[in-house]
C-alpha cells in the first residue's frame, strides 16, 4: 500500500526512480535539484540565501483562539496597519456556551480590528478557517502563514505553514519567516481508489506509514504522479490537510484540468496556473502510494498514526482494542476505562459519529454519506450522527441537491459551520464512550473530557463513507467496501453571494481611525523580563511520557475562550497532565519577583541551592521537562503559559515539531536539548554567562545540575539561532525586540 525510499530519488518520466537506479551526473543532479515545484515557489518568496531562507508569505490566516492574541501583540509591538492579507475567521470560539459574553467579545473585537488595520473578517458559522481559505485565498503559486497546524493548502498549489501566532506578527511587522532550506519528499500517488474508500482512508495510512519513525518531519510533501488525475479535489484538500498530521512542514501537488475547474467554480479561475515538477526533480526522499490498494482505515486513540485497517480492527478486536484499553488507563490512572466493553458479539459498537470541519465537512464526503445512508435510519439507541458543512456555500450546495433533507432524514442532526469537535467544544462524547470521527485529530483528551475529575473518553479517527456505513448499521463498525451505494452524486456549485453579502472584505484598506472594542475578557500581555546575565532555574514539571502534545501543554476545550486572557488561560497550563504545576511554577515567579524588587532572592531558595553559589544579575524561572514536547497544534500559548507563569526555559531531548520551539525562542524561553533527561521535580539548573554564550552563538552550554545536595556539570544544547532569534531571547520576548526597535 505505501512504501518508503530511505534516500535520494528522482521524478523522471512518469516515475519515481532511486538515486542509484538513475545513472545521473552530478550536473545533473545539481539542476534536477532545482526542479521541485517546492524550490520554485520557496525561490519566489526568498530574501535569504540558498540554504538560510527568509520567506515573505502573500497573505496570513487566524481564527477566533489566536488572532485576538497576535493583534495585541502586534499593537504592542508598533502595528500600524496590515502591510498584507490577513483573514480572521471565527470557527472556533463560535458558540457564546462558556464564560457568558467572552467569545462574542472577542469576535467584536475581531471586527473593529479588521476594520482599523484592514483585514477580511468572517463571522462566526459562516466557514471553518481552512474551507474558507480554499474557497477565497488560495492561489497557485501563493504561499500562507496561518495560526493554526492545519493550514495546508498543497492541493490547490499554494504552500501553506501553520506556525504559532507570533510568526503571523512578524510578517505583519515586516519580518521574516527563517528557516533552513527543509527537505523535499515525493509523494508518488499511482492507482484509483475503491468505492467506498475515501481521502480520510489514505492520510491515515499515511500518517501511520511515517510519523513515529519521523520519515517527514518539518519536510516538504510533494504530491507527484499518475494517480493524482484520479482523485476529485475534495479528495486532495481531504488527504493534503492532514499531511500536517505526519509532522511535515508544509505541502504541495502538481495542479491539473481539475485543479482548474476548481478556480472557476469559485470565480477565481484567473489564480489558476500549471504547477508541475521538472523532468527530472530531485527530492531527498520518497513515498510511493497505491490508491488501487488502500482500505478503509480507522486511527485508533489517542494519534491519527495508531492506524489500523478496519478489516484487521474487526477481525481481532479484542487484541487490539485491549492494547489501547490500557493505554487510556494509564492516561486516566485507574482500570474504569474501558474499550473491550464495546465488543458485541464480535462486532464493535460505538456510540458516536461526526463528520465535521477541515477534513470531513467538505461537498464529496457528505454527499457520499448521504448516498450509504439514503433510505436507511441511524437508529433511536445510544448511537448519534452529527454532520457539520464546512462553510455555508458547501451547506447551501448540499441542500440545494437534496442531501441535508435525506440525511436528516436518516436521523443525522447537520450543523453549521463549526471546528469544535475537532479540539473539544463541541460533541463531547460521554465518559468511557468511542466516537468515530472524520476530524483531523483524536489526542488523549481532545475530544472534551478531563481525566483529572475522572472522565475520559476515546475517540477514532475513519473516513465519511465508514462512519455512514457505521451508523446505517446501527453504530457496529462498518467498512464502507461493505455497503453498496451510489457514488455518482450531484455537481458541487458555489455560492458566491454568501460571503459578498455578509464577509467583511477589508484587507489592504485600513482605517486608522477606528476604535477597538474591548471586551472585559481581553487583556494585554504581562511584563517578560529580558534575559539575566546568569540563570538559575527550577524544574517544575518532568514529563516522562515518549511524546508530549501541545493539548496536553495547555488544553482545548472551553479553555480556548480564556485565550485573550493571558493570565486566566495560563490557570490550565498542564492541567491535565501535571495539575501541580502551576502551583509550582507561580511559587518561583513570586520568588524571582521579590529578587526583583529586595534585590535578592528569598532566604529559603537561597538555602536549597547554597552548593551552587549564585552570582549577583542572575534571574530565577522556572522549567518544563520533557521527552519529546509540541506534536500537534501550532498554538502559541503552549509556550506563552509557560512564560506568563515565570517559565525561562524547556528541556526536552527533542521538539516535535519546529513551530513548537519557534514558539518557545518568540516568547524569550530558552529551548534546550539534551541527551539524558536525569532530572526531578525540585531540582536547580544554574548556567553563568548565559547572555554571552546566546549572544556569541554557543550550541552548547555548560551547566550545574543541582539535584538534592548533589552538584553536576552538565552540557545542554540550544541548536542553531538566528540573529533575530538570539536577540528574542536577550531581550525576553517578540514584543520586548520589537519594541526596542
């Protein structure tokens, strides 16, 4: 089904040929290098060199949890106006169910934002961020910046990055986004797909082909090859968006007639152009896929890589669902977990199913299900559907064909635009149910429940036909190669009128002169003070699990409505995974407030680390510890919790994803790495010359680990800084650099 080149390969006729199979010249290596659609795009928004790019994005995407956020921080650090495109979309903090007006506050806000500094603004249920982007943004060529993991837009040939939102405010003050030249991966798509298996069936087997052994981490995938003719482009934006679950940085696909029709059902076919790779293009390395042999796929809790066929699941599902059993066990910390009760007579039943947002709320795939459903009931027991559009065009589409009315039909409940049940905030299963779902992710506690007041549900990820499949049957796991149904559905027409008259269109024309609404909920950023000439720090959090995800940092949830409130968002920093720790972390920000303002340290931390002897101009903070911290979510406030609460520093062995540790290094944390984590909630990590050695670009750093009465010398690492990202550092934050300047 998907198979993996280990190293060099070429694109050359038609096909995916490895390195020593080419017979190449170094000559010609040197210009097939230059021949990925990825190189021309880069090429086109490169202020850097060859290898240390500095890319200047055309335009910038935000939703309602993080664009209150990168607005104050851009006022606060000089905004003037939006020198670019800058959509906000509100699809996540839609329902007004949690903090009484804070969200629609927040959405005010938005609004008299966009008109002062001139953005485009989208109100809530009218479009989830990435449909939206799609439908009205992309071009081919174009390259967004969005604040949020899942912006990926390769399918339409526009490369798309989800970053944390202070990499939006440097592009709004002019900056750069800097990184090293990544790696190309081609994706070589061959075959056609089966009735019945859908986009959702082959990102799955994607993402368990390559994420834990990191085969694409922070590349570029490139979709190449015969069988990209044979997907709709519903079926390419649903595979390409969760390329981000593959721990890729960014995407894009050779554009064809398809991807032309596309533009011009959406008015737009003037942004259409061939995007194709060179004959031959190099890449670093290679992935092929036979669409002709992918099954219906279902990701188990608690990653969309715990990837199993839906045969295999049904034909041993006590041994696998036993295995995941214990693993939310552990999650939950005691045996009331439970999965295998879900096997009934050897079939599994689950008590819910949701297609919804980025991935399953587009045209083809609800269309699809209403086909498998037609003339069949969901049921009156405990198994529910819930289907949610993506955006009003696809909703209005759907209804136009007769495809809501036949699915209400069939019992499903259909709702507006919305992403809440991609991250917990809407559709929270009951404790200990399993919900299948056609959304991007299924992390521990992502679905809404808190394991710390002793919930914890599951959720699995599978495509639209399956789920539909699924609940025809009366909510016992069903393949879609199972069912026989219609394919053929109705031509897909959009609506322009929906956004012309009710999208506010204000990008490139501000009006200065506008006032911002503030609601009582939105507060400015705390003081970050710069970088000591001495650190001392304290671990106040050791997380020892093989991967940490940002949900896990700081929750989803009904926390995304505190996120205009720094201070009351970062009350549930790791509030399910450490609930001590903010507690922790507040004591140490007291005690470096006191130093500063007794010019000493209180007398009881000066005690616990007397064997290290502090030096005067040393700043005291504390610590998260961590195996491998920052898969999934761009979120920047999994960083700047850590920040408000006094955090200086993270330690892990290594960063999930690049866009975590941006966020660590916007937000003036020092983001170390070492090779053994022998480190305990308590201890001291004491570092001299600190803003020397970042200054003077030192990799390595030369520390006293104090760990009870024992003293050691240890080496942790910094990686490669740029000179911008030496400078956050130095002076304790984006906003603090900014400002200075």
């Amino acid at each position: 089904m998907i198979k993996l080149i280990r190293g060099g390969c070429y694109y050359m006729d038609g096909a995916l040929v490895k390195e020593n199979q080419a017979f190449l010249t170094a000559e010609q290596k040197a210009k097939a290098q230059k021949g990925t659609m990825t190189y021309k795009i880069l090429r086109a928004h490169n202020e850097g060199d060859e290898e240390n790019l500095k890319i200047k994005f055309d335009a910038i995407a935000s939703h309602d949890i993080t664009y209150v956020g990168i607005i104050q921080t851009a006022k606060a650090s000089g905004l003037e106006k939006f020198p670019l495109s800058y959509t906000l979309t509100n699809c996540h903090n839609s329902l007004c169910a949690v903090g009484g007006t804070i969200n629609e506050d927040d959405h005010v806000f938005g609004l008299s934002a966009a008109k002062k500094y001139g953005a485009n603004f989208v109100p809530p249920h009218l479009a989830v961020i990435h449909q939206y982007m799609r439908e009205t943004e992309a071009k081919v060529g174009r390259m967004i910046l969005g604040s949020d993991s899942h912006t990926r837009y390769g399918a339409l040939g526009t490369m798309a990055v989800g970053e944390g939102g202070p990499e939006l405010v440097k592009q709004i003050l002019g900056k750069t986004y800097d990184i090293k030249r990544p790696e190309t991966v081609a994706v070589y798509l061959r075959g056609n797909l089966r009735k019945g298996v859908g986009p959702q069936d082959v990102a799955i087997a994607l993402c368990g082909a390559v994420f834990k052994n990191g085969f694409v981490k922070n590349k570029i995938l490139e979709f190449v090859g015969p069988g990209i003719k044979n997907l709709s482009m519903d079926y390419r934006n649903g595979i390409d968006v969760m390329t981000t679950e593959t721990a890729c940085l960014s995407s894009v696909w050779e554009t064809d007639e398809k991807t032309r029709e596309y533009y011009k059902v959406h008015g737009r076919e003037e942004d259409y152009k061939e995007l194709k790779a060179e004959n031959p293009a190099y890449y670093d390395y290679g992935i092929t896929i036979n669409l002709s042999t992918v099954e219906p796929m279902i990701a188990l809790p608690f990653h969309p890589s715990n990837a199993y066929t839906i045969r295999e699941l049904l034909a041993h599902p006590y041994e696998i669902l036993s295995e995941v059993e214990q693993a939310g066990r552990k999650l939950k910390g005691d045996e009331s977990f439970t999965l295998t009760d879900k096997i009934v007579d050897g079939k599994i039943y689950v008590n819910q199913g949701i297609i919804a947002g980025c991935a399953g709320g587009m045209y083809e795939n609800i269309a699809e299900a209403y086909e498998i459903l037609k003339g069949k009931s969901t049921g009156t027991g405990e198994f529910s559907l819930s289907v949610y559009p993506s955006s009003q065009p696809v909703f209005k589409s759907l209804v136009d064909n007769g495809y809501i009315g036949g699915l209400m039909e069939s019992g499903a409940v259909v709702k507006t635009a919305f992403c809440g049940p991609c991250f917990g905030a809407g559709d929270v299963p009951a404790n200990n149910g399993l919900s299948i779902r056609h959304t991007t992710r299924n992390f521990e506690s992502r679905e809404g429940s808190k394991p710390a007041s002793g919930q914890l549900a599951a959720v699995a990820l599978m495509d639209a036909r399956s789920i539909a499949a699924t609940a025809a049957n009366g909510g016992f796991l069903t393949s879609a190669l199972d069912v026989d149904y219609t394919k053929k559905i109705k031509k897909y027409s959009f609506d322009a009128e929906i956004y012309r008259n009710r999208v506010y269109r204000g990008a490139g024309d501000a009006h200065t002169e506008t006032p911002l609404k503030y609601g009582p909920n939105i507060a400015d950023w705390p003081e970050m003070i710069p970088l000591g000439k001495n650190v001392l720090i304290k671990a106040v959090s050791v997380l020892e699990d093989p991967v940490t995800t940002t949900d896990e940092l700081i929750p989803s949830g009904e926390t995304s409505s505190y996120r205009s409130n720094p201070l009351k968002l970062a009350e549930f920093a790791l509030s399910r995974k450490d609930p001590a720790y903010v507690g922790r972390a507040k004591e140490v920000k007291a005690a470096e407030e006191a130093r500063r303002a007794e010019g000493s340290l209180p007398e009881e931390v000066l005690k616990e680390v007397g064997p290290l002897q502090i030096k005067e101009g040393t700043i005291y903070g504390s610590c998260v510890v961590a195996v491998k911290p920052g898969d999934g979510s761009a979120r920047e406030q999994a960083a700047s919790c850590q920040r408000v609460l006094g955090g200086i520093a993270n330690i892990a062995k290594e960063y999930a994803t690049k866009r975590y540790r941006s966020n660590l290094i916007n937000w003036g944390m020092l983001p170390f790495v070492a090779d053994k984590l022998n480190f305990k909630v308590g201890d001291y990590i004491y570092i001299e010359n600190i803003d020397e050695l970042i200054r003077n670009g030192a990799e390595e750093i030369p520390a006293k680990h104090l760990s009870g009465k024992s003293v050691k010398d240890i080496t942790l690492r910094v990686g490669g800084l740029t000179d911008d990202e030496k400078n956050i550092i130095l002076k304790g934050c984006l906003i603090n650099f900014n400002a200075a300047k």
